[in-house]
C-alpha cells in the first residue's frame, strides 16, 4: 500500500523519541565490558584486574 506524500508523516513526526533510561547491549563472543557514563562512574570489568567486576553506576 502507498501513501500519497500530503498522508505520510513530517520528517520531525518520523523521528522517535529518545529512549533514555534503558540501553540493550549484545555481544556475542567470549567478551568482558565496560560502560562508563558521562560522570566517570563505570559498570563491568575493570581491565586488566583478573576479570575484578566494577559496579559504580547505580
């Protein structure tokens, strides 16, 4: 089914709004992460720690 462009969305209705209080991570090899926000504050593993597990962002 087409639309004529008078029926389609603005680009500014088109873009969805930011989900900010959520993030979906997937890796799919033996892998050890970090995250580090904005304030400095990490979650995963440190590197080069032994695989120490850091937990910094509540």
């Amino acid at each position: 089914m087409f639309l004529p462009p008078e029926m389609l969305p603005s680009a500014a209705e088109q873009i969805p709004t930011p989900v900010t209080s959520m993030m979906v991570i997937v890796a799919f090899s033996p892998v050890e992460l970090t995250l580090t926000n904005p304030k400095g504050q990490r979650l995963g593993y440190q590197p080069g720690a032994n695989g120490e597990l850091v937990q910094e962002i509540p």
